[in-house]
C-alpha cells in the first residue's frame, strides 16, 4: 500500500513538474517571439528614421557640392561630412560621385577615402534611387541605406549613412528583451550580447557550435557549451555589398526549467520524507498489532495442546482486545464442557459399579438364602419329627424351643430373600390365611405351649417343614 501510495505521489509530483516544464516553455517561447518582434520593430525603426535622415541628406547642398566634386580634393570635405553624421547620429556617412566613385566617407572609429566594399549598394541606388544592405568597414559590420542624390532630374551621386552592429548594439536588445542576441554575417559572429544565464562563450567555438536556423522557424533547442537554449533567427537582409546577416535570439533553457527541476527535487524530498514516515509510523502501527496477534496464535497454540487453564492476555488495539476477550470466554465455557463432560462420565462409572454392586450384592443374598433355607428346612422336618415321639416333658420342651427357632431363623432368612428382591425389584405380593390372635400371642412369646408344626402351619398355610416331617414319618 505505501508503494503504491509512493508511487502515486512521484507519478503525481512528476505529471505536475512537466505541466511546469511545459507551461515554462511555452512562455519562454512567447518571449523569443516578443523578442524577434521587437528586433524587427527596431530595424523598421532604424530604417525609417534613416530614410527620413536621407531624404534630408540628399538635398544637402554641401554633399552636392562634394559629390559634383566642386569642393577640392576629398580631405577637404571630411570637415562638413563629419559634422552632418554627428547631426544625424550615424556611425557613417559617405559621399559618392554618379559614377560610383567615393568622394568622402567618415567613421565614427576613423575617417578615410578608402573603398567602401559595397559598390552593388551604390550600384543599385545609383540606378534605383535607394537601396540597403549590410556590409564590413574596417573589420565592423555595419547596417547601410544609400540614396540617389540629384540636381534637378540629373543624378549627381549617392549619400549613404549607417549603424555599426556591435556588441552595445546586441546588450540593447538583451536590455529591451532579455534575450541574448548573435549577429552572424557571412559565417562570421560580428556581434554578440550576454546571454540571460551569464554565459559566455567562445566566439570562434560558439560560431562552430551554432547550428543554422531557419528565417521565421518555431523555436528551435540547441545546445551551446553543454547548455541548453531555445533559438529563433530574423528574417535574413539581403546585403548586397558582402553577404546575409543573421539575427539569432536564444533564451537559456536551463534557467527557465530550473525552477520546475527544483520543485521536482523539492516533491522527491517532500514524497520521500512522507514515505520514510509512513514506512516508520507502519513500522510502529505493525508491532502494535502482530504483537497481541502473536500472542493469540501462542494462546491458541496453548489450548489447541489442552492447556484450558490458558489466557489470553487482553491488550492491544480495541479489536484485536475485543478478540481476546471473546477468546478467553470461549476456552472458559470449552473448559467448563469439558469438565462436566468428566463429571458425567465420572458419574455414570459410579452409578454403573453401583448398580453392579447392588446386583451382585443381591445374586449373594439370594444365593445364600437359598443355601441356608434348605438345611434350615431339615432341621424343622427333624424337629417336628422328634416332638412327634415319646419323649420326656423336659425333652419336648427342648425339641419344641429347637423347632420354633428354626422357623424363626428360616423367617429371617425369607426376609433377606424379600430385601433382595425388592432391590432386584422382582418382588411379588402373595395371598395366605393370617390368624391374627396367633399373631399377637407369638408376638407376646406365648406360644411356647404349642408345638413347632403347629405354630409353623399357623403362620405359613403352604409348604411347611411339618409336611417335609409328615412326609419323612
């Protein structure tokens, strides 16, 4: 899950640095375009307000004179050529006759009569009126217009003025615009600004590391000393005294994305600090948990093997304390099963011996009852044959108190016999003649008058040991 989230969060911080990256981008390509516009605007001002300055020239009677070459030789006319540059701000004038031949040109690096290198410029206004162009005077570049001066309808010659393209020229622009500018002519770099992220460069390397850019293209990446720049160029001037001119705006790429790698720096931090967190605060939150829930298993463990007498220890998150309290209620109600379970089984063995017991106890009794009944019944048949024969009145009385005892002995014995019949429950109820005052007489013990047969037969009407003695007489 904390991947996942962390992967979320880098894919989320990574979307938003892009959208920065590209946001950042668009707008350095805004200004590029701002900053062509304002280079061109600034080549149409110049090139207006020298049109103006020309219009003014061309009718100046001291350039006439000096282009019909009525002013002496050229040195002479550098004194006036001087003062009408300076009037007009330009950083050359020059003065040609109508075959194209230079009367005078001054510089504002030097003055001199030396050739121009622009005869196609001076051709074409010779015979077009006007024309411009860019061309190189004594090692600097410079942005020339030329005008056709006349005399009435006679063309007497061509007034040219210009701009040197230097490098103030390219600080202007990084000033107005902020972007750096290269002014390529022929191959050649005549002038260069600083660039916006302070580099600067080898003029002979950064020429060799230019590459060409297409007039009104998109903006272009480059790389220039291992730096990453977008680039625009101008539409190229034709010039027609050396060559093309080339305007090249560049804005550091580098410096624009910096603050979008910053904050993709500072969101890496940001998410993996989170994430360190995180995996720290899950760290703490797991050893909370597993730990109670390492103690259940143990628990468990504990009852699987038998140990009902085991607790588990109530602690932890509420859940997890919630579960062992219910776990605890269960071995306890397990337990109790468990031992009324034993105490049953405990019981039911008891009640079995008990039972076994009880039926041995009166297999015996009835066992031994029967043993005893029978020779008890030859004694009262023996007895009551020995009072059936002459004997002395001391002597009947002996053998009467033998034969009442024996069936006093055999009475017990029959009670015995009834105990174990009740607890075997098989006793059974049986109907026989009762005379009741014979009852109450033995009850009282007067029944020493009679014989035994007698007394037995009153008490017993069925098979009595007077008939065993009837039978054996």
């Amino acid at each position: 899950m904390l991947a996942f989230t962390g992967a979320v969060l880098g894919g989320t911080a990574l979307a938003i640095a892009g959208i920065l990256q590209r946001a950042a981008r668009t707008e350095l390509e805004r200004h590029l375009e701002r900053s062509r516009l304002v280079v061109r605007e600034q080549a149409t001002r110049r090139h207006e307000a020298r049109e103006a300055e020309l219009r003014l020239l061309a009718q100046e009677p001291r350039l006439l004179e000096i282009a019909r070459g009525k002013r002496g030789d050229s040195l002479g006319h550098v004194p006036a050529a001087v003062d009408l540059r300076e009037a007009v701000g330009s950083d050359v004038l020059f003065v040609t006759d109508a075959v194209g031949t230079v009367r005078v040109h001054v510089r504002s690096s030097g003055t001199g009569a030396s050739e121009l290198g622009a005869e196609r410029l001076v051709r074409v206004a010779l015979s077009e009126g006007s024309s411009a162009g860019t061309t190189l005077l004594g090692g600097y570049a410079y942005s020339l217009a030329l005008r056709r001066m006349e005399a009435g309808s006679t063309p007497v010659g061509v007034v040219g003025i210009g701009s040197r393209l230097d490098d103030d020229f390219a600080t202007s622009i990084l000033r107005q615009t902020g972007s750096a500018l290269l002014v390529e002519l022929d191959g050649a770099l005549v002038a260069a600004s600083g660039f916006d992220d302070g580099y600067t460069p080898d003029r002979v390397r950064l020429i060799a590391e230019l590459p060409t850019l297409p007039a009104d293209s998109a903006p272009a990446e480059l790389r220039l000393g291992g730096r990453r720049y977008l680039a625009v160029a101008d539409r190229p001037t034709e010039a027609e005294g050396t060559g093309s001119i080339r305007h090249v705006i560049l804005r550091s790429l580098d410096a624009a994305m910096a603050p979008s790698r910053r904050l993709i720096w500072v969101v890496c931090g940001i998410v993996g600090a989170a994430l360190l967190a995180a995996l720290a605060l899950a760290g703490l939150l797991a050893r909370r948990l597993t730990r109670p829930l390492e103690e259940l298993v143990s628990f468990t463990r504990e009852v699987a093997a038998g140990r009902l007498d085991a607790r588990a220890a109530v602690r932890g998150p509420a859940e997890v304390a919630t579960l062992a309290g219910a776990m605890n209620v269960m071995v306890e109600d397990v337990a109790r099963a468990t031992q009324l379970r034993t105490s049953n089984a405990e019981l039911q063995a008891a009640k079995e011996a008990a039972e076994e017991l009880a039926r041995l106890k009166s297999q015996f009794l009835a066992n031994m009852s029967h043993e005893i009944r029978t020779p008890m019944n030859g004694v009262i048949g023996m007895a009551d044959l020995l009072c059936r024969t002459p004997l002395s009145p001391r002597q009947r009385r002996f053998a009467e108190t033998v034969a009442h005892s024996a069936e006093a002995l055999l009475a017990i014995i029959n009670d015995i016999l009834d105990l174990s019949k009740i607890e075997a429950d098989r006793l059974t109820l049986e109907e026989t003649p009762l005379d009741l005052h014979t009852m109450a007489e033995e009850g009282r013990g007067g029944g020493h008058g009679r014989s035994p047969g007698q007394a037995h037969q009153r008490r017993q009407a069925g098979a009595s040991p007077r008939a065993l003695g009837a039978a054996l007489s």
